[in-house]
C-alpha cells in the first residue's frame, strides 16, 4: 500500500463528513461569503472590487464542488478537467446592505 493510498484511505471519512456539512449549511455559506466580500469591498473603498468578486465566485465553485452540486459524473477522457472555464463570474460587484 503507497503512502498517497494510505493518506487518501484516512482522509475520505473527513472528505465525506465536510461535504455533507456543506450540503446542510450551503446557504448559510453563501451568506457569509456575500457578507464579507461586502465588508471588504466596503473598507477598501471599492478599490479591489474586482479581485473581491473573483475570490467570491472561486470560494462559491469550490463551495459547490464539496457540496456535490452540479456535479456531471465521471469526466470523459478528453475532458480537460475542472478549472477550465465554463463558470461565469458574478454580473458585479456585491450588493451593499
């Protein structure tokens, strides 16, 4: 048995665990992130709104991946994999409250 084997063997209750947890409380998460990406937004005066909303929409893709949302299966074997596009970054910055 190889040490990844091993490790991916300990780590896939946990991997588990937090996927459930992010299936539950998804909406409370997206919350949260909108909250503090307007929190930052706001004190750097809109200066890094731009980066703000790229992070937001990184944190959202990778939230729904551990969520198993969207999820289309097995990837076919000329799929270039994730992280090559075919996400759409949010239409602007985050509404003010």
């Amino acid at each position: 048995m190889g040490l990844l084997h091993n490790l991916k063997a300990r780590l896939d209750p946990a991997k588990s665990k937090v996927s459930g947890l992010a299936q539950q409380h998804g909406d409370k998460i997206q919350h949260g992130l909108d909250r503090a990406a307007r929190a930052v937004d706001e004190r750097t005066k809109g200066k890094y709104s731009d980066r703000i909303q790229t992070g937001t929409g990184k944190a959202r893709d990778a939230m729904d991946r551990l969520a198993h949302k969207n999820d289309p299966g097995p990837a076919p074997e000329n799929d270039p994999g994730p992280g090559t596009g075919g996400t759409t970054p949010p239409a602007g910055p985050p509404p003010v409250s």
